[in-house]
C-alpha cells in the first residue's frame, strides 16, 4: 500500500512538472496532497494530513484556479516527449537496484537523522517529515511564481 501511494505521489509529480498546461498542473498537484495525505493519515500523522489537504486546496489550488480562469489556451496539451525521456532515464538509473538481492537486506534507519538535525523538541518526532514539507511548498510557491510571472505578458487577458 505505501508504495502505491508512493507511486501516485511520483506520478502527481511528474503530470505536474511535465504538464504545460496549468489544467494539469492543477490536477497533478491534488494528486500529489490527496495521497501525501493518505500516506500521513496510513502512518497515523493525521494533523499533518489535514494541514497538507488544507494548504494544498485552500492556498495553491484557489491559485491555480485563478491562473487557468485567466489563461486563454483552450485546448491544454502534455508534454510525451518529456515525459518518455524522463522515464526511461530513471528506468535506466534504478534498474539495477530493482535487481540486486541487497535490496531486500537494507534497513535504513532515519532515527540518527532527526537526533542530528536536532529538531525533535520543537516538532515532536515528525521534524524531518515537517522540514520536508516546508521545502516541497517553498519549490511550489516557486513554480507558481514563475508561471504567473511567464503569461503576464502574453496570455493573461487584461482587466
């Protein structure tokens, strides 16, 4: 189960990265809130799941909203080409990790981590999980800007 959900996470993702389209950016990042949600909720962090689901459709998703309500284009389109190079590079990367036998034998272990970053007293012992989350929403704040800031010019319609 938690690599399925690991999966849709992936696959939200990559529609969102490889999308031209805000329509599918739209869709790919409730993809990616609705199953980070499912995976905190299956780990039993359902606070962090309520604020991901709150954030995400609250805040970014009224944002994408807005930018494809202004958009003009029509008919949105995805970017193939991309999106088969990208996944045959990673195919390409991890097959022979998919392969080997160690992969069963490893155990990592992310108690050292969290001792290290020694956050555990401020965010209980979900800091690394909330560091995380900080720097996913920083890169989509990021994007979101980035694609506001690319169709001022051309394709927004003037009020």
């Amino acid at each position: 189960m938690v690599s399925f959900i690991s999966f849709v996470i992936i696959l939200g993702g990559m529609l969102l990265i490889f999308s031209e389209s805000p329509y599918f950016g739209l869709f790919g990042v409730l993809i990616q809130a609705v199953s980070l949600a499912g995976l905190l909720s299956y780990y039993g962090a359902s606070f962090f799941a309520l604020l991901i689901i709150l954030i995400y459709v609250g805040g970014m998703l009224i944002v994408f909203l807005f930018s494809t309500v202004l958009c003009a284009e029509p008919h949105p389109s995805l970017a193939i080409l991309e999106t088969i190079l990208f996944w045959l590079g990673l195919s390409v990367l991890f097959t022979p990790w998919l392969f080997s036998n160690s992969l069963v034998q490893a155990h990592v272990s992310v108690s050292p981590l969290i001792q290290e970053i020694n956050l555990g007293e401020v965010f209980g012992g979900l800091s690394l999980l909330t560091c995380l989350i900080a720097v996913v929403l920083l890169i989509c704040l990021i994007v979101v800007l980035l694609l506001g800031f690319e169709h001022t010019n051309s394709s927004v319609r003037k009020l």
